[in-house]
C-alpha cells in the first residue's frame, strides 16, 4: 500500500507542470478507507484512458496533453 501511494504521488508530481499542485487526502470509515491523490497535471486522452485496461472512466478534464488527470 505504500509503494502504490508513492507511485501515484511521484507520477502526480511529474505530471505536473512548474507550479502546479499535488494533493493527497484519505477518508476512513468502518470497512474501508479512500486515498485520493490528484495533480493538476492536463490528464489522459479519453481514447488512450479507455485502451489501458482501467475500469473506470476518463477524468472530466482534458486539454489533450499527456498526464494522469
């Protein structure tokens, strides 16, 4: 769990531009805990998210340059 959390993190700083934010917050309740980490990087096409295999959708924002969202 902590090598995934530092993979997001580093990816999320590179895919940031100079500037640009990084934040990581995390919510618990009885059976479960969410861990958010989200850049401000430009994110994933939504042709190239819906070809990685990832099951879920696109993020809502795109300006078409690479990134995680």
């Amino acid at each position: 769990m902590r090598e995934m959390c530092m993979n997001l993190a580093i990816n999320a700083v590179q895919a940031s531009s100079r500037g640009g934010r990084v934040t990581a917050t995390t919510q618990s309740a009885a059976d479960h805990v969410t861990i958010v980490i989200a850049d401000t990087g430009a994110g994933i096409s939504p042709s190239t998210w819906r070809g990685s295999g990832i099951p879920s959708s696109p993020p809502s924002r795109w300006d078409g340059a690479p990134g995680s969202g």
